[in-house]
C-alpha cells in the first residue's frame, strides 16, 4: 500500500481524513489558495511520480462550482506530475439531477461536468449514489457508484425497530427503496408527487401499505427538505405512525431545510458523511462512509474486486 497517496481538497477534510486513517496513511501536502484576483492555484508538495493518486473533494451546498474548480485543477496538476492514475473520490457528484432535459431548452449538466472531470485528466471516478443510473455513462472512464445501502440497514436493524415500511418519495425511487426493503425484509410504498417548479412538490397519493406502520422514507438527496415535509404530512394523513425515518445519502440541505426538518416531525434523519454538516440537530445520525470508500481505495491498489464491497 505504499504506491499511492492520497490528498484533499479543500470542500471535506474531515472526510479526507478519516479516510486516510482507515487506510493507515496520512494526507499528502498540498497548497490551495486563491490570487488576489479569485484564481485557484494548486500545487503538490511532494512527489508521487508512477504512483496512484486519489484525490477527495466532494460538492459543498453553496460552494460546489468553487469546489468543482479546485477538483479540476487539482486533477490536472496530479497528471502534469506524472501521477500513474488519477482517481477522483468524490462523496457527492453536484450537479447529477440535471441528467435529461425536462424542458426544451434546458442543458444535461451532469454530462457537461462529466466530460470537464475526464478532459482534466481522471482516470477513476469513486463517487456515492448518483441520482440516476445512467450518469455513470456520462463518464468516458471507469466509475464505482458506492451504494450505503449496507450501512443504513445495519443502523436500522440496531434500533430494533417495529411494522415498519420503506417508503420512495416518487416513482423515479422505487427501484432502490425496493432493494433498501428487500434487505430490511419489510414492505415498500411510494409516493406520487408533482412539481409544480424548482425545490417545491406536492404529494398526491401513497401507493402501498402505510397504516399503523413506522415508515422509513429512503432518498438520495435532501436539498430544501420540501418533498420530506410532504411526504412526512401524506404518510401520517393516510394512518401511518408519527414517527417517521429518514435515511438520505446527501445531506446537501440548503436554507432554513435543517429547521425545516425538525419542525416536520421526524424522529430520526440519517445521513451519510457525503457532505460535511455543521450544527446539525438532535434528531440528525450521520453515518461514517469513510470506512467503506477506505477499502474500495485498499482494493483497487491492490487490484481486488471492489463492487462486492457494496452490492
């Protein structure tokens, strides 16, 4: 494991970190700072010549084009340095909901940053629950979409919970709310919902099972927590228990959705460490995904198979 080394970038040392430490290593040095005039400026300070190199930066609410760029950067400084293979670990992919054009007009930004990550120079793209499916295409290079689903169903199963039933906050879900049920061995139920524009939904019938039951919505993203709150009001309106579960891969959470969240009543928000949080509230669990994106790094330095770590 001494061929590789590993850095951050600016958006999630934490995560960085943690993920180092699980591979018994430390973060490499490097110096990222700004001109006077706004300019990134990236440079290594140490050498990694004919060695694989793994860089973290993840797509922080607010600050995901500032942290893109630096990725961009940091990718072409790593191949300009003769890196043997550059491998992105990127925890949240931004931009992965532009992935079709709903409207004419619109752009496929998912493709667009796809295309700008491997024109950089990656090799390799580590990343966590893609909104859909069909981004890993996107990607002219090989990509491990980690799943937690694994994880989040350990949790749950500690917690001992009783009757209870996943629930896919709209069709487009239900493929891995099914799997997440599957695996917990409960029943499914899936919400219909409209959106009338950006950020805003509406919840317009549950199909499935949900009365007297405790259910456990499963997302991939919380943005503003909107189509939470409705899907927490629909739930409990057609019999469901008042303690609702949240399990949600990205907690990008932006405005007051924190507040928001705990007004909505939910007992519990489960998060992955996809995206740093700060402050969060009582009722909010994150769940360490250092560990599992630590040993897919273990297994591709070592050339071992890296999807049974996740499947």
């Amino acid at each position: 494991m001494d061929q590789f080394k590993i850095f951050s970038g600016s958006s999630h040392p934490v995560f960085a970190q943690a993920v180092a430490k699980h591979l018994g290593t430390a973060l490499g040095e490097i110096t990222l700072k700004r001109f006077a005039c706004g300019e990134m400026y990236v440079k290594y300070e140490e050498t990694f010549r004919g060695q694989e190199v793994f860089l973290v930066q993840t797509c922080r609410t607010g600050q995901m084009n500032d942290d893109l760029i630096e990725l961009l950067l940091m990718i072409d400084a790593a191949k300009k340095s003769f890196a043997k293979s550059v491998h992105v670990i990127m925890p949240y992919f931004a931009y992965s909901r532009q992935d079709k054009i709903h409207a004419p007009r619109e752009g496929i930004s998912a493709k667009l940053f796809a295309n700008m990550i491997v024109n950089a120079g990656a090799d390799h793209v580590i990343t966590m629950h893609l909104h859909s499916d069909q981004i890993q295409g996107f990607f002219d290079c090989p990509v491990d979409n980690l799943n937690p689903k694994k994880e989040f169903v350990k949790y749950l199963q500690s917690k001992n919970l009783k009757d209870t039933v996943v629930v896919s906050p709209d069709a487009g879900g239900a493929k891995d709310a099914k799997k997440f049920a599957d695996a917990l061995g409960v029943g499914l139920a899936i919400l219909h919902k409209q959106r009338p524009e950006h950020n805003k939904s509406e919840v317009t019938h549950v199909i499935g099972d949900v009365k007297g039951k405790t259910p456990i919505i499963v997302d991939d993203m919380v943005d503003t927590g909107g189509s939470v709150i409705g899907a927490v009001e629909a739930l409990v309106k057609n019999g469901a228990n008042k303690g609702v579960y949240l399990c949600g891969t990205h907690a990008i959470l932006s405005g007051n959705a924190k507040e928001n969240l705990v007004k909505s009543g939910l007992t519990e928000a489960i998060f992955t460490d996809s995206l740093p949080v700060e402050n969060p509230p009582k009722n909010f669990k994150t769940i360490s995904m250092a560990p599992l994106f630590a040993e897919v790094v273990r297994n591709v330095v070592e050339h071992k198979s890296v999807s049974k770590l996740y499947f």
